[in-house]
C-alpha cells in the first residue's frame, strides 16, 4: 500500500487550529500593538474595514482547516463548534455588532481549536493509520 496518498490529508491537518489562533491574534493582537504604540507616542489609524475582511478571510480558511481535520478523526463536535463561532463573527462583522458576541465568538473559536487539536492527538494514540505518522 502506498503511504504517500494516506499521509497528505495529514499535512494540512494543523491548518485549522493555527488559523483560529491566527484570527484571534490578528484582531486582538492588532488592537494590542496600536494601543501599546500609542502608549509611545506613535498614532497609528487602522482600516477596520480591511481588518474584517481579513478576519473573513482567517475564518473561511480556518473552516477549511476544520473540515480537512474532521475527515481524519471523523469526530463532529470541534467543526459544529467552529462553524457556530464562525456563524457568530460573521454576524458580529456584517450584521450588528457586540462587543460581548464578538469575544464569545473568538472563545468559541478557540475552544473548538483545542477540542480539535485534542481529539488529532488522541485519535493518533489510538490509532496505527499512516496520518497519525507525519514526517
């Protein structure tokens, strides 16, 4: 049996749970880095419109991500979990906004990151397929 064709759904399968995390950092470590620069002085204007679409962008990777890695631990729970943090910012950014809606948005996001990389990691132990072997 060929272990090539096995192994390259694994290759992406980080894609999900470090785009997550990269969404969160780009808004809130954006946000971060504006407010310490003007703490020095420096005054710094962002495009919140790009920023969105950005963000956009972060999530319907992330999705992707999820969905790669629902297909190599078959387990439902962290892309219903993403799909719904994803529902939320989307209504958070196009919709209306809230602040409160955007913060549980980007928790649930996280936590459906973990929940994934988790069951990976899990279903790796459990499991002698060739995914769980990347190089």
């Amino acid at each position: 049996m060929n272990n090539n064709t096995s192994a390259k759904p694994a290759r992406f399968s980080w894609l999900g749970s470090a785009t997550s995390l990269f969404a969160v950092v780009a808004c809130y470590g954006t946000v971060a880095a504006v407010a310490l620069l003007s703490l020095v002085g420096v005054s710094v204007k962002l495009d919140e419109s790009f920023m969105v679409k950005l963000i956009t962008v972060l999530l319907i990777v992330a999705l992707l991500g999820m969905g790669n890695s629902f297909r190599l631990h078959r387990h439902a729970g962290p892309l219903l979990l993403s799909l719904a943090a994803a529902a939320l910012l989307f209504w958070v950014f196009y919709g209306s906004y809230s602040k409160p809606l955007e913060l549980t948005g980007f928790a649930v996001l996280l936590a459906a990151s973990v929940w994934d990389f988790r069951v990976k990691k899990r279903s790796c132990v459990c499991s002698e397929e060739a995914h769980c072997r990347e190089k």
